[in-house]
C-alpha cells in the first residue's frame, strides 16, 4: 500500500488524535521555544497558558515541512495570540542568522587611537570614564581577561542561588554571547523571568542586597524601570530598553569554578571579579526582552532593520509592531 500524500497545511485538525506524531520534528526551533515557555508556564502554575504553548508545539510538530513563513500560521489551528508573536520572533531571528557578528568593543576603539597603557588612558584628556569604567579600572587585570563558559556557569550557579533566595519562583537565563554558543566572553549576561506581572519590581535591588550580604559584591549600578506601556512603542525609534537593570561586578570563588587550570598560582586571591549585567522584565515582555539581550548588537539591529523595511513590523526589546496599525493610532490621536 502507498503511503498517503502529504496533508496540505491547510487541513491540519484541531485535535492532536487526528494528526500524525512524528519524531520527525521539521519545526524544532519553533517547538523548542514553546516547549521551554509550557515547561515555565507548568512550573510556576499557569496552566492555562501552559497549555497553550504545548498545543502550539504539537500542531508544528505534525507538519511535514518547516514553516517557512509567519504567514503560514493563518491556517493552522489552535496557535494563541501568544504563540503566534513567539513565532513570528523566532522566525525573524533565523531569517537573520547570517548577521550575526560582534560590536567593536571600546577598548578596541582605544586601542586604534594608539592609547597602549593605562596611564595614557587615564591621562588622557577627550577620555571621560564612566562610574563602570572607573570601578572596571579598579579590578582592570580580571575585568580585561575574558570569562571562560565555566566561568559562566558557576557566576550562573551564584545568580540561581539568589534569586531563588529573592523569589523562589522566578529562573535565570544565561543571554549575550554565551548564549549565541561562545566559548569566551567580556561579562555575563544573564535575564530573569518572574511569572506573574509586577514580580519583576524591586527583584533586583533585593539581589544586589544579597550579594552585598554575601560580600561578593564589588560594584553596583542599578536602572530602575522607565517602562510605561502607554507610551510604546514611541516616536523615536529606539535601540535602549526600559526594563529593570543593573551592571555588576562580582566576585567568582576560584573553587566554585569546573574547570582545569593551573596548579601554581602564586600569591594569587582566590577570587576574580566578573562583570555581571542582569535584566528583569515584566512577564509579558519577556520573549522580547530574551531576543534584544541575546544580541549581537548588531544582529539586534539588523534585525530591528529588516522587520522595518522587509516585514512592516517596528521591533524593539518590548514588543513587535505592526507599522500600519501604529500609524493608525498616532493618526487618530
Ligand atoms: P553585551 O554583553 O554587551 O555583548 P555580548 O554578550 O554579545 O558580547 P560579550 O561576550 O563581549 O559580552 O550585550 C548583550 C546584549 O544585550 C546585546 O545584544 C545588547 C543587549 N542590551 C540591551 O538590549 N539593552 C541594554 O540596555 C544593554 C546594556 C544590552
Ligand atoms: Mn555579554
Ligand atoms: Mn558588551
Ligand atoms: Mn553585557
């Protein structure tokens, strides 16, 4: 007997009895991302939306093809508002995948004006150092050597333990370049996702509490949110969130760290300061906020770009929006 043709996409039934399972996955880096939010969603007891995202997944998990364009979501059943905008996300930023890339780094921009050593930096006059560029040049040797992935697994081992200390049912996410796959960084990056909205305000001035507490804190400088819904997405076009932030540096237990390294260290202290950079959105603001602080900075952009220009859509780390209805709204104002 031959098999049966392939099912349009057209026809693909609401019920998952009525679907093929397959382990054929065309769509695991659609599926992956629902996954990974039902998984939140179960944990920290919505199961509604939970729900919600297992559904979306099972649909594109029964498709044999990969969906090759948002569009394509039209006649699909049982895909949420939610799931929807996660794939539409997910979609662009693969369609991308080509930019990615690294941004220059100030100390490379230094550099090719000819500044070599510390003393020129800081005796330079057209130099103005930040607050985080002055403490960076009080921890320069550790601040300047990369962080190794183990490294930033054990900084993200300390991150887990305080916020599990702070709101036992918020998670952290490693995001900038460890979580494009590098092996080395200059910080780490990390953003935490509380489940239910409101969660996210005064989580970050209690952390950096506690690892002053736990004296592994070195420097600290802490972005409340400006966030107002009202006002997005605005006029200007803006690169900048307006999520709950802050920029560390911390202090990393050699002991706490899985990796080979050499034995004699001689005279060294047993610790060495990390940058830290943490972000804390609201919930329904999350997925967003994960893309933009995934990066690179200039895949953020490019990307931000082509969903002007190619798709219509306005993306900042908030939101995506519809270029059309936006100019409605103003116009109605
Ligand atoms: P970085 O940590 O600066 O860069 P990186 O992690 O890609 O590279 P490195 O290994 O050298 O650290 O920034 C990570 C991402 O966070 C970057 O795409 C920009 C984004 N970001 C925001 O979206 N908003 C912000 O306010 C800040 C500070 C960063
Ligand atoms: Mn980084
Ligand atoms: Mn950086
Ligand atoms: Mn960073």
């Amino acid at each position: 007997s031959s098999s049966p043709a392939p099912k349009p996409v057209s026809t693909v039934s609401p019920f998952a009895c009525q679907r093929r399972t397959t382990l054929d996955n065309h769509n695991k880096n659609f599926t992956d991302l629902l996954e990974v939010l039902a998984e939140n969603m179960e944990l920290s007891g919505n199961q509604g939306p939970c729900l919600a995202f297992r559904r979306a997944a099972s649909v594109l998990k029964s498709l044999n093809t990969a969906l090759r364009h948002p569009e394509e979501m039209k006649h699909l059943p049982c895909l949420g508002e939610h799931s929807k905008a996660i794939i539409e996300v997910e979609y662009l930023s693969l369609s991308l995948s080509l930019y990615l890339s690294s941004a220059l780094r100030t100390s490379e921009n230094w550099f090719s004006r000819g500044l070599r050593t510390l003393e020129q930096i800081l005796s330079d006059p057209t130099i103005r150092l930040n607050r985080m560029q002055t403490a960076g040049f009080l921890f320069y040797d550790d601040i300047s050597r990369p962080v190794s992935r183990a490294e930033a697994e054990a900084m993200k081992v300390l991150v887990e333990d305080a916020v599990k200390r702070v709101n036992p049912s918020a998670r952290v996410c490693i995001t900038g370049g460890f979580r494009r796959g590098k092996d080395f960084g200059h910080d780490v990056d990390f953003i935490i996702r509380t489940p239910e909205p409101g969660q996210e305000d005064g989580l970050l001035p209690a952390l950096i509490d506690w690892f002053r507490r736990q004296n592994v804190l070195l420097y600290a400088d802490l972005q409340e949110s400006t966030f107002d819904l009202g006002k997005l997405p605005s006029r200007r076009f803006e690169s900048m969130d307006h999520f709950h932030k802050c920029f560390l540096i911390v202090k990393l237990k050699r002991d706490d760290v899985c990796e080979e390294r050499e034995r004699d260290e001689d005279g060294r202290r047993d610790w060495r300061a990390i940058r830290v950079d943490l972000v804390a959105p609201p919930i329904e603001r999350y997925a967003y906020a994960l893309l933009g602080w995934t990066g690179s900075t200039l895949f953020d952009r490019d990307l931000r770009r082509f969903a002007r220009l190619e798709r219509g859509k306005l993306l900042d780390n908030h939101a995506l929006y519809d270029k059309a209805t936006k100019a409605k709204e103003n116009s109605s104002m």
